[in-house]
C-alpha cells in the first residue's frame, strides 16, 4: 500500500498520530470577532494589522507559511526583513473593508504548492519584495479609488518589476508523527546581489495570561538545541543548521507601546522587530529563555543565487542533532507525495495535473485551528477587564453554547480565518478525494451540542452565527459517504445514520423558522448569496412584509430529497425503520413543489418569463414579483433526484405509500414529480420542474447572452446589462444591474458580488443535477447548446461541457494564458509566475479573470473533482 495512505489509517485508527501537526496557523488573527473586546463590535477597528505586531492574540495565532500542533501550543512560522521595510514582517498584510476597494483582501503574493492529507510533506511558496513593501500606498490608493474601479493589488505598485523579490520556499516533511524536518530555501530572483534577514520563528501561544491556572510553558536554549516544554505537549527539541544569532522574548503584548503603561523593560511580542529594524539589544532576553524565540541567518544573495536553510523540530530523548541526509527523507516523501496523487486521470495534460493539485494543497493548507468559546468571550477572563455589558445583547449572545477548539476548514486563512457553514460544506468534496476521513470529521462536528444550537440551527459563521446559510449539509453528508464508500469499498453507515438524526434536528429549525405562514414557500434570507437580490433580504424589507424567497423555498426541496436518500439507503441496508421517515420526506417534497408551482399570486413561477423569482408579500397581501433573472431562479434546478427501482422492490412500505399518493393526490404529483413514469432503466423522478418548464429555464441557462459564460453559469444574467432591473418602493429606487466584476454597490460589505460573476458551488450543484435529470432522462432529453448555436446536447453532455469551461479558468490556453490572471501580464508570462495558481472566491462572468479572496481553495477546490470526472 502506498505509504500516505498507510498513514492516513494508521491516524483514523489513532495507531500513529500523524495529524498532531500541521498548517493549523491562521494567516489572520487580527480583526476578529474574536479577538474583538470592544463597545461597539467593530472587529477591523478594535484589533487592527497595526496592533498586530505588539499584542498578544487571545483565541489563536497567526503567521507566514506556519506549522503548529493541532491544540496550537506550539507554533513555527517565517519572518523576513529586507532591510527597508518599516515593520518586520512575521505575517501577511491586507486592508480592512474601510481601507479596501470592495472589502477584506490579502496584498501579498504567496501560493500553496503541495500538501499530502497528514502532512507529511507540505510545500508552499513566499516572494518577498526586495524594496520597501508598500502598505501605505495600497492602502492609499485603495481608499482613493471608487467602487466603479478594480481594486489595488500588489503586483499593481510594480514591486515586482525588474524581479526585484526573493522566492522563498518553505517545504515541511515528517521523520514520524512527532519529528518535522524544515527545509527553506531563499532565491535572489533580482538582477543585483541583496541580503535577506531570515528569522525562523518558535513560540507558544499565549495561554497563561488569560488563565492564571494555567503552566506557562517555557524555551531555552541548551548549547545548540532550543527546548520547548508545555505541560500537555511534553518537551520538544528544536534544531537549525549551522550556528545562527539566537532571540528570545515573551509572546506578551506591549502596553507601554500601546497605551503608555506597565513595564518599559518587560520583553514583549514585537522585540524581535526592534532589534532587526532598530537594533534595540535590550528587547531581548540575554537570559535566552521566554515563550518565543528566533534565529537571525542574513543571507547576503547574488543575482539568482539560491540558499538553503535546514531545521528539525522533534519530541524525542535522543541527543539532538540534524538528520544526516535530510535532503533524502525530504525526497522519499516528494516521492511518496507524487505517488499518492497518482489518481490523476492519465488522460489530464501535465498542466492540468498541476492545477489539480495545488488545488488539493490549497483545500489541505487552509486547516485552521479555530477557538472559541462564547460564554468565555462574553464574561471575560479572569484578571482582565470585564468586556462591555452591551456584549450580553450583541453579536452572537444567543450561541453562549458554543465551544469550538478544533481543526476545522477554513473557506480562506486570511480573508475568512473563520468557518462558514456552507463553505466547509463543499470544502469536503475535493477532501474526501484525498483523505474521507477528515472529510467526514467535519461533517459532524457540526452536528455535536457544542456547534448545533439547541434548536436545531448550525452556526453560520462568527461575525453571526444566526444568520442563515443554504442547507446544503445534508447534500454534503450523502456526497461524502458516496465517495467514500466509492473509495474504500465499503460504506461507512454509521457516519451516514448519526449524521441523518442529527439532521434532522436541523430540517425541523428550517421548517419551524423559516416558513412564516405554513405554506411551504420559504424566507431565509441572503442565504450566501450576499448582494444577488434588490435589497439586503436579511434586513427588515422597505414598506414592511417579507419575502418569499424562490432559492429558499428551492434549498428546502433539495434538503428533503436528501434526507430521502439517506433515508431510503439506511432503510434498505440497516433498519426498515427508516421507511417510515423517507415518507414524510416524500410527502414534505411533493408539498413543496406544489406550493413553488402554484398560479398567480400562490407559487413563485412566472409563466410569462418562463422563470422563478422571489415574490415581496406586503403587509396588505399583495404580492410583487421580483423580476431579476439570477441564480435565485436557477436553483429549483437543484431540488431533483432519482429512485432506482430495486430500491422500491426491497421497500414495499415506503412503494405503498408512493403509489398511494399517485394514486390519491394527483394535484400534489401530476407532472411535478415525475413518480407515476419510469425514465431510464425504470428509474422514477422528483423534480421540482415539469419537462416543459424545465425546458424553458434551460434555454435561458444555456444562452451566453444571460447566464451561460465561457466559464461557468453567471450568478446574474447578462439580461440586465441593458436592461436592469428598477424598483420603486416608499419613494426609494432600487436596481439591479449586470456586474461581471467587482460589486459597485457597499450591500453586504461590498466584498461578495453575486450580480454577474461565476461561482464554483452553485456551478457544481447545478452539473450534479443535471447528471441526475439525464439519469433518468436519457438521450431523449436534448437541449440547444449554447441556445441558437443549432447544436444539440443531452443532459449528461452539458453538465461535463459546464464542468470544463469551469476549469478551463486555470488551464493555460492556446495563447498560453491562464483566463484566471485577466491581464497581470507578470502572471500570465513570467515563467517564475506562470504556473501558481489562484483560486479565487469568483470570477468575472464575461473574461474568467479571477476576483475577491484570492486563496478561497475552500471550495474553489471544487476544480479537482471536476477535472478528475471531466477532464479538460
């Protein structure tokens, strides 16, 4: 067997623990809600990039291209000084939404390169600038620059013209679980020598000041060796190779710095900065003890020469020494990497291999250890001051349950150093295809007490955990359990059964809050998608009322036809009990489906436009349709699946009931759900959709002058660039324009545009459910694609062509340019550039060109699994 695989069973039998460390450091601690202590909940102000230097984190830490154990006691990471830059940099800079263009993005060039599941090989790649970074021009111009304009990106300033930057590569690879060899290599890429101060940093997160219970944890060095003792850790043994300067501190914040108080001679967190940049002797311990420590190697570089840098970091009783021939257990386990991503379909161009698999290294790097306890963070620590007693009635004082200290999927390190709920959703495709285990980990962890609010709901993300995202878990849950049991050859039916009782609880909070008037027409809010609507349909609606949401009503459809699924599979392979539940889940669809199809004013189809949209029911009753062609109408797309007929021949309770309710309730099944006849094979149909609705929305899909782009499905069609969409209500105008780009409008932060780009979930589900209408439908089922081209697709065929246009965004063209890098010619040509990829949160609906986060591999990675099912 290949040895990561043998790893990854040794680590889900708990044999070896070879998950105690990983890429578990944020890229931002900064600018948290949990970090935030203050009155008025402004997170971005409270803790800013400024303070982040002088004061210490209280939830968790941060650093550039970092390690820690998977409790974050310990944490390794780099930090670099080129000798002109204001502040040291120990980690990656990026502007807060006031000093942004359209919100929170990271201004650094940075690219994770390869992970194998437990981390015993990692790679990813730094560039440095050689002349003063910038941070106050990006956050200048940025400020400066209205939304109707791009934002100022780092390759923008031209601080990489004429390669004036270091390559700094930093490779991890495992001996065993508990001793990680570190190897870093540092390349001049300029035309003229420079010198790199390179400082490889060890610390301890900061515990003790927090707790006063708490062991405070302790480095020092002996003779060569740094040791590194914590309570729960045990004692570690750090080593470098050759005899560097050595720097000790404490990871304390600097009050006097701050706030002009305590101890002008204590050593604090910043003390490295002041003796590099400011040769500051006394910042340092001479004792060399504290709680955080560096070595300072200055790398004096030629042009295009290259320096390498070896350390270890190991729990082990043996006299510390490097390992002799480090360079060959990092090549043993290249070695192993490559053979473990052997999987790669054959027929897939060395390019697309590439992409594949930074993109799995993307999904793997963004493993965060997330803290936070609510109840704690709302009372206070002990000994410090007591937060602000508003807190009790702010932000996320209903979830004083949660407690969450674990490893978690982050959708982005620096930009979203938090979960989101549906974000982590689709993070576990691309993850089960590499390691199903912690795939399926993450699945239920947010299904204990300790995530799952009592009621039922899953938390959104941290800046508000009540808001609403799309319930996609239990899609996620059945996807995952597919591949795995695709994978392994055997299905894991205890994950599917505990994770169904859990969801459960879940579809009750949905049916209970989110159904106002019990007739199965759905509100939820923005649901994920941001700006997509006329107004924030989060917030209280102009003139009163609510809204009767076509993508709710749509995810409510799609949650009950998984949880029939599962239902239908627990019931035929582990208890016949389960029959019962997969006939309320039939029923509540057939209720669904009828309410969303209704006529007039009742349901959310518009037969004129051939479309569905959100309808604004007004406190009188009437009820005004909100005419914007956008995903919104897409989605009753989603909520589609099939029943195999041998599952029907080994249930006859549940068939009883199904033929009942053919039989008995033809208002309810007619041509809505397709029960009645057979398609492909004797399969039987749920569809939201008749056939010829279907139809109709699948020409409006299919047109590349509304949403079908040359990557993707736009989240808005192109319709309403000449014709936006205007509203007029309480003496307000508001309008929806076609923006393929950046948003021009601050609705949700302005950070998300969902008014024209591409986005890789919704693209994804939507290539999922056409493969399950041609599933049933066959050949006999043909659209026009693109609409007018004249040519003819079945189902099958335009979700594999969907899929390829998606990837088509990284793949280099026959130009040889990449769509995802627009015109950064730097990107697209440099052959230091070319091949790192990006992968963005969207993308421009008209050019691919990537925007927003920039490392969202959280479910961009989404590419790996279709370029393993579709090829380019």
């Amino acid at each position: 067997m290949e040895a990561e695989k043998v790893r990854i069973i040794e680590a889900q039998r708990r044999e070896q623990h070879w998950r105690r460390w990983g890429p578990y450091l944020a890229e931002r601690a900064w600018g948290t809600v949990r970090e935030d202590y203050s009155e008025s909940g402004n997170a971005w102000e409270y803790f800013p990039f400024d303070h982040a230097h002088l004061r210490a984190f209280r939830w968790g830490e941060d650093g550039i291209a970092g390690i820690s154990d998977n409790h974050q006691r310990l944490c390794f990471a780099l930090a670099f000084w080129n000798g002109r830059d204001p502040i040291l940099k120990e980690r990656l800079f990026g502007l807060s939404g006031d000093e942004g263009n359209h919100g929170e993005d990271v201004k650094e060039v940075y690219y994770y390169l390869d992970s194998t599941p437990t981390h015993s090989y990692m790679k990813c790649l730094y560039k440095y600038p050689q002349d003063e970074f910038p941070y106050a021009k990006l956050r200048e111009v940025n400020r400066e620059r209205g939304r109707e304009h791009s934002e100022f990106e780092l390759i923008d300033t031209g601080i990489f013209d004429h390669d004036r930057y270091f390559d700094i590569l930093t490779e991890y690879a495992k001996a065993d679980p508990d001793d990680v060899l570190i190897r870093v290599t540092v390349v001049n890429r300029g035309p003229e020598p420079a010198t790199l101060h390179l400082l490889p940093t060890l610390w301890f997160r900061n515990t003790w000041t927090w707790r006063p219970d708490y062991h405070k944890p302790m480095l020092r060095r002996e003779g060569n060796v740094i040791l590194a003792h914590e309570e729960t850790l045990g004692t570690y043994q750090f080593t470098f190779e050759e005899d560097p300067p050595l720097l000790f501190t404490e990871n304390l914040t600097n009050t006097c710095a701050l706030w002009n108080w305590g101890d002008s001679k204590a050593f604090v967190k910043d003390a490295f900065h002041r003796y590099v940049i400011h040769g500051d002797r006394s910042a340092v311990n001479p004792e060399e003890t504290g709680t955080k420590m560096c070595a300072v190697y200055q790398l004096d570089l030629a042009p295009g020469e290259s320096r390498v840098i070896r350390m270890r970091l190991a729990s082990t009783a043996e006299a510390s020494r490097m390992i002799q021939d480090i360079d060959g257990l990092f090549a043993e386990r290249i070695l192993e990497a490559d053979e473990f991503y052997s999987f790669a379909p054959s027929t897939l161009s060395a390019d697309a291999k590439s992409v594949q698999r930074q993109a799995f290294a993307g999904v793997l790097w963004s493993k965060q250890f997330y803290h936070f306890v609510v109840e704690t963070w709302l009372k206070g620590d002990p000994g410090q001051p007591s937060p602000p007693a508003e807190r009790w009635n702010g932000r996320d004082s209903q979830w004083i349950h949660l407690y969450n200290k674990d490893i978690l999927s982050m959708p982005d390190k620096w930009e979203y150093p938090w979960y989101a709920a549906w974000d982590l959703a689709f993070h576990t495709i691309p993850l089960s295809l590499v390691d199903p285990d912690f795939a399926k980990s993450q699945l239920k962890l947010f299904l204990r007490e300790w995530y799952l609010h009592p009621n039922g709901q899953i938390p959104a993300y941290e800046w508000a955990f009540s808001d609403v995202n799309p319930p996609v878990h239990a899609w996620a849950c059945w996807r995952v359990f597919q591949i795995d049991r695709k994978l392994n050859d055997r299905p894991d039916f205890a994950f599917l059964e505990s994770a169904f009782h859990k969801l459960l609880l879940n579809f009750t909070w949905w049916v209970n809050r989110k159904d106002a008037t019990g007739s199965n027409i759905f509100e939820g809010g923005f649901l994920g998608l941001d700006n997509i609507g006329v107004f924030d349909r989060s917030a209280p609606l102009p003139g009163g009322g609510y809204l009767e949401q076509s993508d709710a009503t749509s995810w409510m459809a799609m949650y009950c036809l998984n949880m029939l699924k599962i239902a239908l599979e627990l019931a035929s392979k582990v208890d016949p009990i389960y029959e019962d539940i997969a006939s309320k889940f039939l029923e509540h669809f057939l209720y669904i489906a009828n309410a969303m199809n209704g006529q007039m004013s009742a349901g959310l189809w518009d037969e004129t436009d051939g479309f569905f949209y959100d309808r604004l029911r007004m406190p009188d009753g009437r009820g005004i349709p909100l005419r914007v062609r956008s995903m919104v109408g897409l989605i009753p797309i989603f909520a589609v699946d099939t029943i195999e007929p041998q599952v029907l021949e080994c249930l006859p309770g549940f068939r009883r009931r199904m033929e009942w309710f053919v039989r008995h309730r033809p208002d309810l099944c007619g041509n809505i759900a397709s029960l009645s006849r057979q398609g492909v094979e004797s399969r039987r149909l749920m569809s939201l959709m008749s056939r010829p609705r279907l139809v109709r929305v699948l020409e409006r899909m299919c047109d590349e002058e509304e949403f079908l782009s040359p990557h993707g499905l736009r989240a808005l069609s192109k319709f309403h660039q000449d014709h936006p969409f205007v509203l007029h209500q309480n003496g307000q105008e508001y309008r929806v324009d076609y923006e393929p780009a950046e948003s021009s409008t601050g609705l949700f932060g302005g950070n998300s545009n969902w008014r024209g780009p591409v986005w890789f979930p919704l693209n994804f589900l939507m290539i999922e459910s056409l493969q399950r209408l041609s599933y049933y439908y066959g050949d006999d089922f043909q659209v026009e694609f693109p609409t007018r081209s004249g040519q003819f697709k079945n189902l099958g065929e335009v979700a594999a062509e969907l899929s390829r246009r998606l990837s088509r965004i990284f793949l280099r063209n026959q130009e040889g340019r990449r769509p995802v890098y627009g015109a950064a010619e730097k990107f697209q040509s440099d052959p230091h550039f070319r091949d790192y990829i990006w992968f963005y949160e969207y993308f421009h609906g008209d050019n691919g060109a990537g925007i927003g986060a920039s490392h969202q591999t959280g479910w961009t990675a989404l590419v790996a699994k279709l370029l393993q099912q579709s090829g380019e």
